[in-house]
C-alpha cells in the first residue's frame, strides 16, 4: 500500500504576502531605508552613515517615475514619511538629502510591492490511502476462508486478511520542530533599522589611532589646602554651650568670621586670683583716671589742652585693658571659622575641656580638592604627564586631573613616590576626601594600527568578534584577534581601514542571533 512521497503537513490554502526587508540605500553621508505601510504610504529611516545615529531635521526630496514629493518629519528622531505608494511593478526612486551642512544624493532601485503567493494544497491524510486497501483485503480474505474451508487453507486466508503494509516515502509530518541554528562566527545578523534606532546601535569606522599610554596605580584624594582649615584652641579651655553660638553639625555651609565653637579658659585658683587681681587694679585705675578727666574738663581753660587730650588716650589704654583681661582671660572666647566651607567633622562636644592640640572643628571646600598618588616604578614617576582617576564608588565616570608635582624622594612609610594632582575644576561631583581611587597615570603616547573602543569587542564561540556594518540593515559577526589593550581603546587584526564597526550595542546584536 504505499503512495508517493507527499507533504502531509502543508497548512490550510491561505494567501501568504512575503517578508521582504527595506530597501536600502548607502550614500557618502546618509543611509537610508524605506519600509512601506499598511496604508499605503512608505516610512523613510534616514541615519548617518558614520556613526549610525539617527538624523533629524532633515530635507528629503524624493523623485519616481511620475511623481515627486518631500517627506515629512514623524514624531520619531530621524523617521520621515512619504506620501507615495509602492507601485506593482519594479520603478527607481531619487532622493536627495540635505542635513546638517551635508547634502547626498541615493538611488533606490527595483522598488514594488510585496509579492502576493499562495501556499501548496494539503496534502491527503495517510489513512485516507490506506482504509480503502484494508477494507477489499479483509473482503477478499473472508471470500478465500469460505471457498477453501474444507481445504483447510486458513491459514493461507490469516495472512491475506492480516492487512497491508503502510509503507511510503520519508515525507516530514512536522511531529518535531527543527532546532535553532547555534552562533556561527562570521555569519550575518540582520536587524530592521527601526529596532537598530530602538536599540540605540552606533557604529565608527576603523582607523589608526594614537592612543595614551596608562599606568593604573592607587591613590586618595586630599582637600586643598586653600580650601582646608582645622581650627584648634589658642589655650587650654573647656567647650561652652551657648544658644546664642550652637555647635556646627556635618555637611553645614558655614563663612569666614563666623563662630563655630566658644570657649571659657580654664585657670588653676592661684592663676584665676592673679587674673582678678589685675582686673580689679586696672578697674581702679580706669576709676581714677575717668575722675581726673572730669575735673580736667570741669576747669576749662585753665586746664591746657594737651593734658585733657593726654588724660583721654589713658582712659581709653585702661579700657582696652580690661577687656582683654575680661575677654581672653577670665571670660569667653569666640573661636571663628577662617574659610568658607563645608564642616567635614566636629570634635568636641559641650564642656569638654580641650587642649592647645585639640582638633575641634575641620573645614573643607567641596569644590577644591586633590589626588594624591602612589607609584613604586621611578620611570613611570619621571614619565608622569595629566592623569585621570576613577572609583567604583562613583562608577563610569572619570575625574580629569592636572598633575602639580611629583615629590623628588621616596616615603619612608610605603617606599612610593608621590605625584600631587589637582581635581579639575567642575569635574569633582561624587568625590570626598579620604575617598580611595584608582589614578591612571598618563606616561606617554603610542601609534595603534586599527583600533576600536573596548566596547566593540564581544566573545562568540570562544572567539573575539565584532559586529561590522555591511549594509544599512545587514552586521557581520567578524572574528578578529585583539593585538593589545591601551587605556580605553583595542588594537584589532581582522578589519580593514575604514569599516564600520558598531562600538554601542555589540550585545544586543549577539543577543539577537
């Protein structure tokens, strides 16, 4: 009972329109794409050509076989529309693109309409080969044990009626689905320009770079002194809770001259007798010296002048005098921050007495600050040029440095030297002082043949890859071997001077496989 070899799992008659990608153009300073739409109208992607990135306010002039028109811009960067259909049969479209001071000219050939198929019939179940078979021999076999019963040929009858064989060729019934391709290396990965827009996909050509060569070493950073203050005691005194000059807390803005701590000196009894002893002869004596003042003044002319004047200047000495015996003495002192700052940390607290060495208050400037580093290599400390530093505390993102100088001698503590860097300016959001980083040391330059960003680099079956942009729609996994690595950039052996290989979003397209 076999039967030719059809295909059994054929879907139902349906008409099928076929997949077809956008037709692609790639100019000097454009690539462009057109997709049509379910409407009728087409859908212009226009990015550049370098680096991929979708271009924006641009002028489409677009020119057919009997008819003309520019795009409009949509809601979407870089996506336009035309208001034309695609016509049945193959035409050649022109477009000229004008955008940021760059003009290119594209042609679109072979433009249509998807095809319209229809799909095989399906094809006939095998039971309906076989059931009509099965039925005439179990017939015939019933007609053969009748007519030769008394022969005894049932036997002869069984294996006539025991049915057909169901042979037939080795059509696929579509039982099991087919397994997925794994990576092949070197094959090509097509992705829909509108995806590689979603994506945020960017390419740059491949070229000879000079790249910086790096030293990473540790380091930490440090306030400016400029920008630094601790402020310590004058005398042993003890720390006084006044209302009127609360105690700063962390993180507080404070201005030079403004009062961060008060304190009352503290004097032994004899110390403290000597002081009030001095105390009250100068108030006697400013006593006396306001009385003859006053007679002075009460005699008038017969007084001179210059004695009047001369009694004045002593009763002012006493009175200053007194205050300072008063003030830095015997009463409170008011202890002021000398710069503008941040406090960083207090030491103290209300009454505790505190010495001539004691640290109360640290002041810093937020926006000054410095890096201190640490290189055990004299080649590389006599090479030092600028430097950058990063942290994992504070991660992707780099700090420029300016060197200032690098010490001429070796610590004793950790057998270093060490190179001072000054943070630049407006670039030191997110670091504290005290704050461990690593600082890359710049030591020099160097010519690499074809280098990429690290970020273009992706591994594939064991193997370094990268994705290399054949057309405006089509990635090539290309296999390339990584000569060496220097500070952000990749010198790479597998790609030629001026392809475009995509340095943002290399994992998505791996993914995409």
């Amino acid at each position: 009972m076999a039967h030719g070899g059809e295909d059994h799992s054929a879907p139902p008659v349906v008409a099928i329109q076929t997949v077809q990608p956008g037709f692609a153009a790639d100019g000097t300073a454009f690539q462009l794409v057109l997709v049509p739409e379910d409407d009728g109208h087409v859908l212009v992607y226009l990015a550049d050509a370098d680096s991929n990135a979708p271009i924006g306010g641009a002028r489409i002039d677009a020119e057919a076989p009997g008819w003309s028109g520019q795009a409009q811009p949509t809601a979407g960067t870089g996506i336009y529309r035309l208001s034309w259909s695609l016509p049945t049969a193959p035409v050649d479209m022109t477009l000229m693109v004008s955008a940021d001071g760059r003009d290119d000219l594209l042609l679109l050939a072979g433009l249509a309409r998807p095809a319209v198929i229809e799909a095989p019939a399906v094809a006939e179940p095998h039971w309906r080969h076989w059931w009509g078979g099965a039925l005439l021999g179990g017939l015939a076999s019933l007609i053969l044990v009748l007519v030769l019963r008394r022969k005894r040929l049932a036997v002869l009858a069984l294996l006539v009626a025991s049915g057909p064989a169901f042979a037939h060729s080795g059509e696929d019934h579509g039982e099991q689905a087919a397994p997925a391709p794994a990576p092949v290396v070197g094959a090509s990965v097509a992705m829909a320009k509108s995806t590689q827009f979603l994506l945020g996909i960017r390419t740059e050509r491949v070229a000879a770079r000079e790249a910086a060569q790096t030293v990473r070493v540790p380091g930490r950073v440090m306030p400016d002194p400029s920008g630094f203050a601790r402020v310590q005691p004058s005398q042993p005194a003890r720390v006084v809770a006044d209302p009127a000059f609360p105690l700063p807390v962390p993180g507080q803005h404070v201005k030079r001259g403004q009062v961060v701590a008060v304190l009352e000196p503290t004097l032994s009894t004899l110390e403290r007798g000597e002081k009030r002893a001095s105390l009250y002869r100068v108030e006697g004596e400013i006593t006396l010296a306001e009385r003859e003042l006053a007679r002075q003044e009460a005699l008038g002319t017969i007084v001179t002048a210059k004695a009047v004047e001369t009694s004045r200047i002593r009763l002012e000495q006493l009175r200053r005098e007194r205050a300072q015996i008063a003030v830095t003495q015997l009463g409170r002192e008011l202890v002021t921050a000398p710069v503008d700052g941040v406090i960083a940390d207090v030491h103290v607290v209300p009454g505790e007495v505190v010495a001539v060495d004691k640290v109360m208050v640290e002041i810093v400037d937020p926006a000054r600050l410095r890096v201190e580093a640490v290189t055990h290599d004299p080649a590389v400390a006599a090479r030092i040029g600028a430097a950058e530093a990063t942290t994992r505390l504070v991660p992707n993102h780099a700090f420029p440095l300016d060197l200032l100088g690098v010490s001429p001698k070796v610590d004793a503590v950790d057998q270093g030297i060490h190179a001072l860097f000054a943070v630049r300016p407006g670039h030191g959001d997110g670091l504290k002082v005290g704050m461990p980083v690593d600082v890359h040391l710049s030591v020099g330059a160097t010519r690499l043949r074809m280098a990429v960003p690290r970020d273009a680099l992706a591994e594939m079956a064991g193997r370094s890859v990268v994705f290399v942009l054949t057309a405006p729609e089509t990635f090539e996994a290309r296999p390339v071997k990584v000569e060496r690595l220097i500070g952000p950039l990749a010198e790479i052996d597998g790609v030629k001077p001026g392809e475009r290989v995509v340095v943002q979003g290399a994992a998505q397209l791996k993914s995409a496989r």
